[in-house]
C-alpha cells in the first residue's frame, strides 16, 4: 500500500537536519505540501529547492522551536500558504556535548578524585569526564530541546489540527528512551520523557480526533553522534563497534530507513486506529539481548 497525502498539510520542526530532511522529502513525494521549519533559512530553502525540482510542494520558515511566539508565528504562515496543519512531525532535537560524559562508569581513581577534599572540586565543563563534571546549563539545553521543543509546537499546532480528519502528531524518540545509554544521560532522559509525553497526549488528544505516536529511532550515523561512533580514520570506535554487535541488521541506519515507518503513521488509512504508541526503527537493536 503506497501513502496518499495529497491534499494534506505537513509540518516538520527540524526539518532542515539530516533525518529531518529524508522525512521531508519523503511527505513531499508522497503528496503532502511540506513546511520546513528550522533554525536556519539557508539549509531549509536548499531542502525546499530540491522538494520543488522533483515535483512537490514546500515552503522554508525559520524558527526557533523554543520560542513560542517564533512557533505561532510560523502557524500563521503556514494556514495562510497552505492551510491547516493536518501532520506534526516533532524532529528538532538532539544532544549538546556539555551533557555528555567522557567515561562510560566511575573507576577508582575517578571516586578518589572525587572524594578527595583537595581535588574534589568539580568543575563544569564542555569535556565532562564523569557525571560530576557535567555542566548543568548543558544538561538544561537538551531537556529544553528534545522535550519544551516538542511540547511547545505541538501546543501550537495542535490548536489548529482540531477535527481535522486525519489529523496525527509524530514524534521523535530514541533507543535511549527504553535503557539509557552511557555517556548521554540527559539525551537519554530526555528521550524517555518523549516516549511518556507521546503517550499522555495521544490520550487527551483522542477526542479531537488527533493521533499521536512516536518512531524510535536506532542507531544513524550523523554529525552529532559521529565523534562517538566513528573515528577519523573512519573506523569505528569501541562504541560504535559495540553497537553494531548489538544490532541484528548489521549496519547503522540510513535516513531513508524512517519514511516507510512516518507515511505509514501518517497516513489515516492505513493506521487509523493506532495512537499512543512507539515504533523502533532499528534493526533489531531493541529485541537483542546481546546473547
């Protein structure tokens, strides 16, 4: 069954970066007109330039997720061009190095550190090597990005989604959402909370008659994680290597790999009846035990 959005209104925060992009483009071929809403105008207009050249229909909008008058402005501009918003797609996020560890666990020498009265002092910066050096500003960033960066466009948009037929919210959760992985507490965390706020909404939404669900995403290699995965001879690092035994498929993902999954949540024919509920794409990775 192949997805028919014509005549329907997407809205992708996010939408300029690497998995925003192929989701995207993937609503524009599948008939949706497209709103690329992100940070910066340059990359979504290219995104938008490119939608136009193979036949769909997009508009480029800057803003900033966090900024809940960006974000009504932004509704404005889309009712106005295109209409009402019938799909949310919730794709802004991501991590910020200062909440990310550089060891995985505590050793001795770390606790020793710690404790010592003389060199216990911990101070905050972009190169945490445990828990205790973590920056709270940064751990603050994350939170604020994955989580009030959902919750705030779909405050927004869902005003305008109502008894819309069709209407649906996807958002964007992770493989740290089900077990925290180390190294990323507050991404990890953050992620969780997505996965319970997907739910929460589905519920209270239901009777104006809008579906909300979530993709889990595996493991892609994008420039935000590739310092973790990857080394710059191109060889993967010890994380990465670990991943990639742990994964059934055998290969990170590719941005391609979530379209199927997103056209078919988006599409009321297809999925109608499903809401509050979170969809792995991940070759496997959540269902291996690793033995």
């Amino acid at each position: 069954m192949t997805a028919n959005l014509h005549g329907k209104t997407a809205v992708v925060t996010g939408g300029s970066g690497v998995l925003g992009s192929a989701m995207c483009v993937g609503l524009a071929k599948a008939g949706a007109q497209v709103a690329v809403l992100a940070r910066g105008l340059e990359k979504a207009q290219h995104l938008v330039d490119r939608i136009e050249s193979e036949g769909g229909t997009a508009m480029a909008i800057p803003c900033d997720v966090l900024d809940a008058e960006a974000v009504a402005h932004s509704a404005e501009l889309v009712t106005k061009t295109f209409g009402r918003c019938d799909i949310l797609l919730n794709a802004a996020g991501g991590n910020n190095p200062k909440a990310t560890t550089i060891k995985e666990r505590l050793d001795a020498e770390d606790i020793e550190r710690i404790m010592s009265p003389a060199t216990g002092k911990r101070e905050q910066s972009a190169n945490a090597t445990t828990f205790f050096e973590l920056d709270p500003d940064g751990v603050r960033s994350v939170f604020d990005l994955n989580f009030m960066g959902t919750f705030i466009p779909t405050q927004i948009f869902a005003s305008h989604m109502m008894g819309r037929s069709g209407a649906t919210i996807i958002n964007m959760a992770s493989m740290g959402s089900y077990a925290p992985m180390t190294k990323v507490p507050a991404y990890c965390a953050a992620k969780a909370a997505i996965v319970n706020l997907t739910e929460w909404l589905a519920v209270h939404l239901a009777p104006a008659g809008i579906r909300v669900n979530a993709i889990a995403p595996g493991f892609f290699l994008g420039e935000q994680n590739r310092r973790l995965l990857q080394n710059e001879d191109g060889n993967l690092t010890p994380r990465g290597q670990k991943i990639i035994a742990r994964t059934p498929a055998g290969r990170f993902g590719v941005p391609d790999d979530l379209v199927g999954t997103l056209l078919w949540l988006c599409d009321a024919t297809a999925s109608g009846f499903i809401t509050g509920t979170v969809i792995p794409v991940d070759g496997g990775f959540n269902a291996f035990t690793g033995i």
